[in-house]
C-alpha cells in the first residue's frame, strides 16, 4: 500500500491547530499555513477550508477533547457565525465519509453547535498507521452485504473503544436514513422498528451469514448500552417474556435460555423470508445439520412383517417416494386440502416402528429430524412449550432449503398423544396440555413429512386422530414371521431350530435382537457359536415373564401351515 510522509502530516495538522489559536480566523492566517493546508488537503482530498477543519477535528479529538463547532469556535476565538459560514463544507465531509457527527448529549432543537465531530475510524487509522488515505465509507450502499458489514465494522470499532456509543447510534441512524431504498428498511420504517432492534436483526442476520445459528442479545447490546444498564435489563427481559417486536413480527425466536444474560436469538420464518427476500442465500450450517440425520447414513436392514403391516407399510413407502408425493401435495392443494403427509405408528415395543421410519428414509433419499419427546421437557415453566414450537420451526426453515421435502420424527411420542388433563390438576399437566395444543395446531395445515411413533394406542386423544393421514398398527410377529427373523439374524440355525424358537418364544423383533447380541458376545468370549441350548438359557432370560417352558426339540419344525408361509412376508433394502 502506498504510503504517506506521516511527521509532516501530523506536524502540519499539529501547527494548524497552534498557528490559529486566538487567530480570529484573520486573512493573514491562510497565507502563514498555506504549505500545511496543501499537505493536509492533498492528503485527504478535500478543499483548504475542510483541511483546516479536519486538523482541528483531529487534535481535539486525539486530545480527549470533544470536537464541536463550539469548542472550534473558542479555540479560534472568533464569532461563532464565521465558523458556521462553512457548514455545507462540513457537511459535505460528513456526507464523504470523511467526518462523523453525532448528537451526543445534545437535547432535541438545541443548538448544532454542540453535535460532535470525529474523522471516521477508517481514516483516522490510516492517518496513524501512516497509510495513504483510504477510500471513505459513503453511507449508501448497493449492496446489502455492505450494508451489514459496515453496521459490524461500527460495532467492532466501539467494542474495540475507537468509538463512542453515541457514535455508533449516529452513524447506524444515517446509515439507515440514507439506505432506505432497500425493503427490509421499508418493513422497519412502516413496522415502526427502533434503530436498537434493528442492529440486533442486521447484527444475528451478519452471524448467519457467517454459519453461526443464533445471537446472544446481552453480548450484542453490552457496548451499545453501555451506560444505561437499566434500558439494557428491559430490553432482555421483554425478549424473555416474547414482547420484542422482532418476536412479534415473527422474524426471530428466543431459543431456550436459564438466565436473563444468557438469552439468545435466532431467526424464525419470517425473518429467513426478509433475508431471502433481500437475495441472501441462507444455507443450513452444520450446527443446523447435526439435528437432521443423512439417509445416506443409515445402514440398510431387512424388516419383516405380518403380511397387513407389510401392505400399509409398502403404501405409504411408495407415497414417500419423491414423485409420487410431489403428486400428492399437488392434487391436495387443488382441492384445498392439507398438503402434508402424517403417520402415526402404534403398537408393541420391539416391533420395529422406529426402524420403519429409518428405513422409509434411507430409500426415499429423505432426511430425519428426529425428535425424542423425553428431552423436550424442561424444569423451567414454559420452556417445553418454546421447545416444542422450534422445533416446528427448524423443520420448515430447513425444509425450504431442501430438494426433498425431510421427515419429522417424533419418537415415543406417548406423552403428546394422550387424552388431554384437567389443567387445574398441576402445572405438568397444564404444561403437557399446552404442548399437545401446539402440536395440534402445526399439524392442522402441516405441509411436510410428519411420523410419530407410540407404545400406547388406546389413551390416544381424540383431536389427534384426524391429524393422522396414516395410523399403522404393529403387531407382534406371527410365528412364521418370527422364524423368518431368527433365519436372517443367524444364518448357522437350521429352519427346524428356527421354526422351534419362534413357536416356543413369543418374542418381537427387538427381542430377538437382543438373543442376537448375547449370541455375538458369547462367541466373542467362548470363541465358538452359542448352542441351541445356550441359546434357549438366553431366550428364558430374555421373556421373564415365561415360567414355564418345555424342552425344545424339532418336533414342530414340521409345523409351518401353508397359511403361516403366506404371511411371511420380507422387505428387502
């Protein structure tokens, strides 16, 4: 970077501000400092009068002095209308770049004269850094990027002290004012947005943008606030109690937070919508991603089912095949219908349900978003609630940026589908009352991939069972089915020994897993196959409830009825 003579630069500033102490601003002036005004102006650009005004702006400034026309006027002790004779000259500084203004303290109508002058942080860094002058930030932009990154620099400039908080407040209300020609500015002017919401929006906005999901408010506002830590109490507060109204317009949400100074933003539908809107391409960052699992990534695995499920578990994976559900939500929306796909899977625990759903996904190519109501319960009143309703809120957030429309998965969700409690009972229950409300009313028009899966069918209440498009009930295999299983998870049991287990143990799926498990770690630690008999001692331990079994033998392996055999039924990956 080319560089400026900095001693003379300074020296020359310096002796401007000396030389016209008590000068009077007289004619002979111009003629003593003609060589300092031509360095000075040189550098900056400017005429000899804003030379002159720059170099006392500086050394008040660089003096811890405020810089106004008032105290330029007493350092020059002249009449304040000789000073003011060159305000367009100022102003036209300000409107550069060059200066920056700011009210300061000034009350409403009082006088200009006290508004206080600063060069720009840019410009006067690179005075001292021996820089040549920089190209001064003009307060309208074209682009909305710049808009954002100035709003930071600014930011940046008063955390790091270079500016006051008042400062900042100037230069964020002209930047504003003069870059009113973009809509989300429009919005805030008919919106009636104050200039402190309007930072904390462009400044969570900026963090976005730099794949970072939310905003910490107390942090963004410390410097801001500064000096007035009541205001700063209020403002977080009414985030807490959902009374912004960045909340009101729905352009951000309050992510769950324990303490006041801990509370943080993020942006909600309609605020993605301004920014998209503005032409910023918002993607899903990888603190997003990690709630939404790659279909890629789950390992293909062979379901079997009674031959009901396996046909109403086979129609609802040809729906969620992208063509054929594209078609769906077309022909829905024609006839003004929810656009949405629901499913509600019921049944024994162990029977695959949650597995279905996995597998749906990996050969649909769709994403889950996978949701365990157990750890959506928060100890803090009304947390659950706000937990719930984000949920909803990153699924579609995210879904707008997806090529294929993601699953929703709430797992056991048994404690959301119940038969709604007397509220008046306990707060739990006026909680969990509220919790199945707002799931009620996202499902209502719910335009995505919606499953839930439960253990409990017969307390299910009734507003729920409409929002289900699809209500899948799983039952425990039949003993052929189960054979089938016992056949695929260990290929080394003949068919008799396998039609033996399945007709002697009433087991599920996931139990026969476990069987399974216990089998590997005994081959692991023995270093041979588990025996039938060892095999029966786990499958005793597995079903506690069975007390009395008879011996195995092969005796029913001959026992497959042809109607058994029709019921088995595989669903290859």
């Amino acid at each position: 970077m080319e560089e400026t003579n900095k001693i003379p630069l300074l020296r020359a500033m310096g002796q401007i501000f000396e030389t016209s102490e008590e000068s009077k601003l007289n004619e002979s002036l111009w003629a003593e400092l003609s060589d300092e005004l031509a360095l000075t102006a040189g550098y900056f650009g400017v005429e000899t009068i804003q030379a002159f005004l720059i170099a006392h702006i500086f050394v008040l400034n660089y003096n811890q002095s405020s810089a106004t026309i008032q105290r330029i006027t007493r350092h020059l002790n002249c009449n304040p209308m000789r000073v003011l004779e060159y305000s367009s000259e100022l102003e036209d500084l300000v409107k550069r770049g060059i200066v920056v203004r700011s009210a300061g303290r000034r009350r409403e109508n009082s006088s200009l004269s006290k508004d206080e002058l600063f060069l720009s942080p840019k410009v006067e860094q690179a005075v001292l850094e021996n820089n040549s002058m920089p190209e001064p930030d003009t307060p309208r932009v074209d682009c909305f990027v710049t808009l954002l990154e100035r709003i930071v620099d600014m930011e940046d400039a008063l955390s790091d002290g270079e500016i006051s908080a008042s400062i900042f407040n100037e230069g964020l209300n002209t930047l504003l004012k003069n870059n009113d020609h973009f809509s989300v500015i429009q919005q805030m002017k008919r919106c009636k947005i104050e200039n402190l919401d309007a930072y904390v929006f462009f400044k969570l906005s900026w963090e976005v943008l730099n794949g970072f999901q939310s905003l910490e408010v107390e942090s963004a506002i410390r410097d801001v606030l500064k000096k007035r830590a009541g205001k700063r109490v209020k403002y977080l507060q009414d985030f807490l109690k959902e009374a912004n109204v960045l909340q009101t317009l729905g352009w951000v949400s309050l992510k769950q937070s324990r303490f006041l100074n801990e509370a943080e933003i993020e942006l909600a539908d309609a605020g993605r919508k301004v920014l998209v809107d503005m032409g910023l391409h918002l993607e899903q960052k990888h603190e997003k991603n990690k709630k939404f699992l790659d279909p890629k990534s789950v390992p293909a695995k062979e379901l079997y089912f009674n031959k009901r499920e396996a046909e109403e578990l086979g129609m609802l994976q040809s729906m969620l095949m992208e063509k054929n559900f594209k078609k769906l939500q077309s022909r829905m929306k024609k006839k003004n219908l929810p656009q949405g796909l629901t499913a509600l899977f019921f049944g024994y625990p162990g029977t695959g349900k949650t597995e279905s759903v996995f597998q749906m996904a990996r050969k649909s190519g769709r994403e889950i978003y996978k949701v365990d109501i157990s750890q959506t319960k928060s100890m803090w009143f009304g947390e659950s609630e706000k937990v719930i309703k984000r949920v909803f809120t990153d699924y579609r957030a995210y879904a707008s940026q997806c090529k294929r429309m993601p699953i929703l998965l709430f797992n056991e969700a048994d404690a959301i589908i119940s038969k709604r409690k007397d509220s008046a009972s306990s707060n739990v229950a006026q909680t969990e009352n509220a919790i199945q409300n707002i799931i009620l009313d996202e499902l209502e028009n719910f335009e995505g991939i919606f499953m839930a899966t439960t253990n409990l069918m017969s307390n299910m209440d009734k507003a729920f069972d409409r929002r289900f498009l699809f209500k899948v009930e799983f039952d425990k295999p039949g003993t052929a089915v189960k054979a089938r299983i016992w056949e695929n998870k260990l290929p080394v049991l003949s068919a008799g020994e396998c039609a033996a287990l399945a007709g002697e143990f009433d087991f599920t799926g996931g139990q026969i897993d476990n069987i399974v498990r216990k089998c590997e770690t005994h081959d692991v630690l023995h270093g041979t196959a588990a025996s039938m008999d060892t095999i029966a001692k786990y499958c005793r331990s597995e079903n506690l409830q069975q007390t009395a079994l008879t011996a195995i033998g092969f005796k029913n392996s001959a026992q497959k009825t042809k109607q058994e055999k029709e019921e088995i039924t595989c669903k290859k990956p």
